[in-house]
C-alpha cells in the first residue's frame, strides 16, 4: 500500500524508491533494537500491544499525509515513525519466549503472515477496493492484535535474566553476524535482481508482481520452519549456517542459469491462455521452480543464526534484535547495491556471481574456523566447485530483454542489435529482414517503423500542435523511439520542446537506431531532455506549456496507471496555457474494455470537451489518441491547408503524415472517432482512475495476453457521429471529410 502511495509522490525512478527502501528497512533495523533497551519491569505483551496500537494510528496518518507530500525528504520523515515500530514487533513478541530455539518458528510466522498480506493486498485490497480500504483493514488487523496481546492470560514463569544483563558471548560470535548480514545482502540483492527478470518473463503487472513477493516470501516462511527444527537437531548450528550458506551459493547459480537460459525458452505462448487464471497458475509454478530453492535456504539462515549467536545469550529480544538488524543492514546494501548501481553499470551477470561468491565467502567465513583440519579438504573442494560456478552464471537473454514473456514465440525472427539492462528499464532494438525497425522497453514493443506504428506516433505529435494556435512550449512525457517528439518538433510554430523520461538508456537508443523516423529529434537545439519519472517532472515543474502529448507504458505494468489517474489529468490541465491542448496514447489490445473504458471516462471527466482519434489496423481497432483541451474545440480546415504548408520547402509536416498515409488534412482528421456527448451510454459505470485506488492498472493486468481491440473498436464507433460544430470550412472540405468520417460508422 505504501509502495503505491509513494510512487504517486515521488516518481518510481530506482534512485527514489530506493532511498525508501533504505528508510522502511533501516527503520525496522534501528526499531529491533529498541526493545532491548526497555526496562523488564514493562511486561512484554503490554509493549507489544502498544507497539501494534501504535502502528496503526500512525498508518491512517501515512495515508493523510502522503497524499500532500511533495518531497523525498518529507516522505522519509512520514515513514520513519511506523517503521521503527514495525521493527519493534519481533522483538517484542521474543521476550514472551522461554527458549531462545523458538525464535525461529516465531520468524517463520512473520513471513507467513507476510506471504498472506502480499497476497491479500495484490489480488483482493487493492483490486476490489482501493488504498484507503486496504489501510484500514491493516489498521484494523493491528488493532486487533493489539487487543489479543492484552487478553487476560495465566502468569508466565519469570525471565530469570534481566533483558539489559549481557551474558559473555562464545568466541567468535561475531562471525555469525557477519555472516547473517551476508546472507541478508544476497538475498534483498537477488530479490532486486530476479525480480526485474520474472517481470520481464511474466509481464510486470501488479498481479505478477504479487505471485513473486509472495513466493519469495513464502520460502523464506518454510526455510525458517525448517531451520528452526534443525535448531533442535544440529549439534553445532554455527557449522549448519556455514553449510547453509555454500549450498546457497549453488541456488543462486540455479536460479540465475533458469531465469537468463533456461525460462525464457520454455515452449510458452501466454496468448493461448483461455483464462487469465491460468496464467496466474503457470507464473506461480515458474516463480517456485526457478526461485524457491534459494529463498528457502534464506529462510533456514535465520534461526540457524539465531542459535549460533546464543550460547550463554538468555535474553531473547536482545538476541533477536541484534541478529535481525545484522541481516536487515545486509538487506539494505544488497538492495541498493544491486538497484542503483550493480545492475546499470555491470549487468545481471557479473551481479549474479558478484552474489554467488558472496555466499560462498559467507559460508566459509564460519565453517574454516569451526570444523577439524581433517575435513577441510571437502571445505576446500566445495570452495572450488562454488569459484566455477561463477563463471556458470549466463548473460541476461537478449531475446527476454526485447520480448518479454514472448521470448520463446520471437526465437529466430529478428536480429536483436541493441540490448541493455537500465537503472529503471530494459531497453532493446531489434530489426528484420524485411527492414522493419522495433524499439523495446520493459520486454514490449513500444515503437517502430512499420505503417501502424508510425501512423499512431505522427498523430500523437501533429495532433498537440496542430490544435493549437500558437505551440511554442510543448512537454513529450515519454520518449520512445522519439518519432512523436520529432513530429512536434518539425512544426515550425515549436520554439522549445521538453522531453521528459524516466531511463537514460531509450534516449540514447533512440538517437542511435531511429534518427530517420524521428527527425534526429534528440540533437536538435530546440530540445531539451530530462531524465526524470514524467509524472513527477509535471508536479513539480512550474513551467507552463502550450501542449503536452503522453506516451505511457502499457497500462497493465505496475507504475504506468499513474499515468491514467484524475488527478495526473488535472496537474496537466493546470499547467497548460490557455488554448493548450494534451493528446495521450491509449492503446485497444493487451487489456480489458473495463480498462480502456476507465481510461477514456476518467479523461473526459478533466476534459469534457475531449475527442478521440482510432488508428485501426486492416480495418480493425489497435490503438487511439485522446485530445483535450479546455476549451471546446474548433477545427478550420481551410486554416490547416495553410498550416500544413505546402508551398513552404521547409515546412516538413507534409512529408511526416504522407509517409504515414495521410496526404491532406482531411486524412488526419477522418481519424475521429468520438466525444464525450456520444460515448455517454458506452462509458456508463465505468470506473474511474484516482490516485487512491489505480483501477486501470488492476483491471488491465486481467487482459495482458489478450486482445479485443477488434470488439472495442466497433463499440466506439457504434457512436460516432460526424461532429459539425468542430469542423469548419469550405463547403467541399467539410462534406469531404463528413463522409470520410461517417464511412467507417456503421
């Protein structure tokens, strides 16, 4: 819940929410070891009732306040509170152990409960309701705990040792938490790290993204349970944590080979998938197989970590404390290692063996200074065998960068010549023989040369500007391949234009495979662009623009329904200049007609006097141009003959929509498809896209393998009407375009 709160306030660049990733984890780090500190006279289920009541008040806060947050800095002081208390909770709920070998099974509780609110939250909270419902549902549960914890219950025996009486530590403790802390970086470091690869192979929807946390999660869960009953078995639990961490290191090798080799080859075509529900099924089976192993010995670390930091260690909070911040601090560096700077600069190969050795150093970091001389000939040899399987840890699949959860279907039919691994975004450039030219971003198609393609990217570009009197600022949030930013930019009334994107890599790409098409958009002194998130780029910016023209990410993919929200319209709406126009990409094909409904209404409802235009394919829905503006529209025909200028050698807006199909204005104006007056009984009940509940985003990730663009497109144009008080001019031009209108209507 509040990874979608923030994403709203501070963009989802991997700097941003990597910084509050360090502020949660490093606020349940510095919150475990509060407890310890407390005096044992305060009995130990009254401080944890008061930590749950505690957090829940300061959750309704979060959901007050985040919403009016308009800096990373104020964000941070907003979640430090509830995160330092959340971090309390183990802690606190150890004191009420007698024996410090239960710890293990109080940690594999947690993450079960983890696994169930991940879940909860992904497919029922959020999808059926929104943030505020899924907050108070929290709140609630923390109350209730809080209740539970005071229930009246018989005197438990007295703790013997109070908590602040530090007993000696065996020789050498301090291994183990080097180690757990280890096992902690590997872990939030590979989760960072697998976590973009299954949303390349799976599609990063929010549902998808649900299924890995949860299977993460719940290998941690089991590995906990189990490492807990091998607590009571192991004669030397330091030795087992040592061993633990080795084989570990052969799981990380496993699921790296599976995810870069072995996955995105798997004979799969998701558009064969009947239901939706089936490839939930077929994700959570590949999240298990590929991932499973090594979270589950994750999971077994920890209370093997526990009983080897414990021998004369009878206070459990203070054990549990110091051992949990150790692998919390291990977490944070993982995370933000592998995010911010790993995986940009030296790929996920080069990270994945980075974590492979790792490991490896963490296992033999304990088992040299534990086990005899005679048995460090097999240490030796598993050392050896773990060194080779750096070098067995394969490159990124290019053909899984460019395709996503397509890879299998794309073997062999294009020549991948531009593959990379972003801070935000994998960014690919494939060509065919038949000299079509496809960008991708995030595994999809998101721009390219062919008819289609060119035509919808030409529109969204001439539209904004066309529409305007007088376009001297124009803001392109998104870049692409750069085509819609080239056509606004050979509009000879364009002084500035502004480019905002959220990877440096597309741009780069861009200027390098699509200069033709984009008119060299990208080193034209009229541009300038800024790598940043967009949404928050216009929420912070206070320029003012005479157009703004967006083209997001598919609405199915977590983050890009920031884009679709009434709140977005409006900040675009409030930063245009008067007689300013937006047009945004929709796209009809991988989503629902809920979503595509929710996308159209919740536009209309910021611009009322907004239109569409479809550009169909053989005959047939694939994708449209919303238009807005707050004034109602009006379209002289005879003043765009003079725009479009075609006595004028350097006005290049001629040559743009001819190499699209569209030899007049007449051409580009047929693509009218409807207005809010007409479409009233087609967007009846739909739902409306706010910052609070991201209702696209939920009900695009239902139709991601699927496509009724067709059955949408003949929805709309049900009713299209030819609007008259739009179109002006002479006689001839307007009956022209009339029946060009009217002739796709049925």
């Amino acid at each position: 819940m509040w990874f979608q709160l923030l994403e709203l306030v501070i963009g989802s660049t991997a700097v941003s929410l990597g910084i509050l990733l360090a502020t949660f984890m490093g606020g349940m780090c510095l919150g475990s070891l509060l407890v310890p500190s407390l005096p044992p006279r305060f009995p130990a289920l009254s401080v944890y009732a008061s930590i749950e009541l505690s957090i829940g008040i300061l959750g309704l806060l979060v959901l007050l306040l985040m919403p009016i947050v308009h800096s990373t800095g104020i964000a941070v002081a907003v979640l430090v509170p509830p995160t330092l208390l959340m971090g309390a909770t183990l802690p606190a709920l150890s004191r009420c152990l007698e024996e410090p070998a239960h710890l293990g099974a109080l940690y594999a509780a947690n993450i079960a409960g983890a696994v169930l609110g991940s879940l909860a939250a992904g497919f029922y909270l959020l999808r059926v309701h929104d943030v505020s419902f899924a907050t108070y549902a929290a709140v609630a549960t923390n109350m209730a705990m809080a209740a539970l914890a005071l229930l009246p219950r018989p005197a438990a025996p007295p703790n013997q040792t109070e908590p602040h009486a530090r007993s000696t530590q065996a020789s050498g403790s301090s291994l183990v938490y080097v180690t757990i802390a280890l096992s902690g970086f590997t872990a939030l470091a590979s989760e960072a790290l697998w976590t973009r690869a299954l949303g390349l192979l799976f599609g990063a929807s929010v549902y998808a993204l649900a299924i890995i946390l949860a299977v993460f999660l719940a290998g941690l869960g089991l590995g906990s349970a189990l490492g807990s009953a091998l607590c009571q078995t192991s004669s030397s639990p330091r030795t087992a944590l040592g061993w633990s961490q080795l084989v570990l290191a052969f799981a990380i090798a496993w699921t790296s080979y599976n995810l870069s080799a072995s996955l995105p080859y798997w004979p799969i075509d998701p558009s064969l998938a009947s239901s939706i529900r089936f490839t939930f099924e077929l994700d959570l089976a590949r999240a298990f197989w590929a991932v499973f192993p090594p979270t589950l010995l994750w999971g077994v670390s920890f209370p093997l970590a526990l009983a080897a930091a414990s021998p004369g260690q009878r206070d459990s909070s203070e054990l549990m404390a110091r051992v949990y911040s150790a692998n919390t601090l291990g977490a944070i560096a993982g995370a933000l290692l592998t995010s911010l700077l790993l995986i940009p600069r030296v790929g996920s190969r080069h990270a994945g063996q980075l974590l492979v050795a790792a490991s490896t150093a963490a296992g033999l970091l304990l088992i040299v200074n534990t086990v005899r001389w005679t048995r460090l000939a097999l240490v030796a040899a598993a050392a050896a065998l773990c060194a080779l399987l750096i070098y067995t840890v394969p490159p990124m699949s290019e053909l899984l960068i460019a395709y996503g959860r397509y890879a299998a279907t794309w073997v062999g039919k294009s020549d991948i010549v531009y593959a990379a691994e972003g801070r935000n975004s994998s960014v690919a450039v494939a060509k065919f023989s038949s000299g079509a030219v496809t960008f991708h971003v995030a595994g999809k198609v998101q721009a390219s040369n062919v008819p289609r393609d060119m035509r919808l990217q030409r529109m969204l570009g001439h539209l904004t500007t066309l529409t305007v009197a007088e376009p001297r600022s124009v803001l392109v949030i998104g870049c692409g391949a750069g085509i819609t930013a080239g056509a606004v930019s050979i509009d000879p009334r364009v002084e500035r234009e502004t480019i905002a994107e959220i990877e440096p890599l597309v741009p780069r790409a861009a200027a390098e495979y699509f200069t033709g098409p984009n008119f060299d958009v990208l080193h034209n002194p009229k541009v300038q662009v800024e790598i940043a998130d967009g949404r928050h780029f216009l929420l912070t910016t206070k320029e003012r623009f005479d157009g703004i023209t967006i083209d997001p990410l598919d609405p199915w993919v977590k983050g890009a329904a920031n884009l679709y929200t009434l709140e977005f319209f409006e900040a675009m709406k409030a930063h245009l200049n008067p007689g300013g126009s937006v047009t945004m990409y929709i796209q009809l094909f991988e989503t629902t007609p809920e979503a595509v409904k929710s996308a159209v209404a919740t536009f209309l409802e910021v611009f009322p006097n907004g239109t569409l235009w479809c550009n169909p394919y053989q005959g047939q829905g694939h994708d449209m141009v919303l238009l807005g503006q707050v004034e109602p529209l009006h379209i002289d025909l005879d003043e765009m003959e003079q725009r479009f200028g075609y006595r004028d050698p350097a006005n290049q807006i001629p040559r743009s929509l001819s190499e699209v199909g569209m030899n007049s204005p007449e051409d580009l104006f047929a693509t009218y498809a409807g207005r809010k007056y007409d479409l009233a009984p087609w967007l009846a009940g739909a739902a409306v896209n706010r910052d609070r509940n991201l209702r696209m985003e939920y009900l695009a990730g239902l139709g991601l393998n699927f496509d009724e663009a067709a059955t949408i497109y003949s929805e709309i144009l049900r009713y299209r009407r030819f609007p008259s008080d739009i179109f002006s001019g002479t006689e001839g031009r307007v009956d022209s375009l009339r029946s060009a209108i009217l002739r796709g209507a049925p």
